[in-house]
C-alpha cells in the first residue's frame, strides 16, 4: 500500500509556500479536493495551520508530482491501476 503522507523524497522548497520565510522548513502533505500534495512550510505556518493558496491547475499538478515523489503512476492515481 502506497503511504501518501511519506515526504521522504519531496524536495524542500527555498521559503515557506505560506508566508515567505527561509528557516525551519519541512516538507508536509496537504489534502485538497483533486488529491494528497506535498508543500513546503515553516514551523509557525505548520502550527498555525496557514497553507499555501493554489489554484486548480497547480494544485492538479503538484497532486502529480506528490504522486511521483512517493511512487504512484499517473494510471494509478487517476483509478485506471493498482495502488497496492
């Protein structure tokens, strides 16, 4: 079973994807309505629960590319494979 929340090969951006700021990053998922992403946010954006704003476009995208970090097929994601 393919674990969605693993972030163990997601890149770590440059700066929080909520407010901008350069230190104690990590990389965490996000649920949205198109999938699972992976983002880039400091420790107060995490704590305090702020998130990136994206569109449908890039959030469709970066659900793809959250798929490839951890594995995932397009085919498999979009329910025409296994995700076992």
């Amino acid at each position: 079973m393919v674990n969605l929340d693993d972030t163990r090969r997601c890149p770590v951006g440059s700066e929080c994807e909520g407010c901008g700021r350069l230190d104690e990053l990590a990389v965490l998922t996000g649920d949205t309505p198109v999938g699972v992403l992976c983002m880039t946010l400091c420790d107060a954006c995490d704590i305090v629960g702020v998130l990136p704003i994206l569109g449908p476009a890039e959030e469709t995208a970066r659900v793809l590319e959250h798929g490839q970090h951890v594995g995932v097929d397009v085919d498999q994601m979009t329910g025409e494979g296994d995700l076992a």
